[in-house]
C-alpha cells in the first residue's frame, strides 16, 4: 500500500500545474454588493478567452489542413510508385514466361 505514495509525491507538482492551468481564473467575488462590478469584468475575462480560443483554432485548423494536403499528395505519389511497380512485374513475368517457352523449346529440339 504504501508503494503508491512516492509516486503521489513526484506527480503532485504537476498536477497542481495542470489545475491551475486549466481552472480558468477569475475575479474573486468577496460580497454580493461588489458582484455587479465583478461580473462585467468576468465576462470580458470570458470573451478574451473565447477570442484567444478563437484563434488557436483558426492555427489549428491551417495546420490540419497542411497536414491533409501533404498527406494526399504522399499517397498520391505512392500510387503512381504501385501503378509502375505493377508494370515492372507484370513485364517480368512475360520476359519469364517467354525464357521459359524458348528454353522448353530447345529441350525439345
């Protein structure tokens, strides 16, 4: 039992990190009579947020579409590598074909 707790220790500064992180932090009420001035401020600590959002986003989704345009053009280009190598084989197995028809035909002879 007592095997978890060194483990609880070395994770515990990031997890408190990681909270911190992602708790987003807002002003701090104290009273009532001071919510009506804290709530304008929370909401513009929300619209910077969502606009900071917004934009990782709108990063986010050009680089994804970077990523699909050079993935399409790799399997583009390994499909023409297929198309050439299904022709290159079928070659050999004519010229082997034909080898094996001429050599049968001077066993014959």
């Amino acid at each position: 039992m007592a095997a978890w707790i060194p483990a609880l220790k070395a994770i515990l500064p990031y997890v408190t990190q990681i909270v911190t992180a992602a708790i987003p932090v807002f002003t701090i009420r104290s009273d009532q009579s001071k919510a009506a001035e804290v709530i304008p401020k929370q909401i513009q600590e929300l619209q910077s947020a969502v606009t900071r959002n917004t934009e990782s986003l709108k990063v986010l989704a050009d680089q994804l579409q970077q990523v699909i345009t050079s993935v399409d053009a790799g399997a583009l280009a390994i499909e023409r590598e297929m198309q050439a190598s299904k022709r290159l084989s079928i070659l050999a197995i004519v010229v082997a074909v034909v080898a094996m028809l001429v050599s049968i035909d001077t066993w014959l002879r």
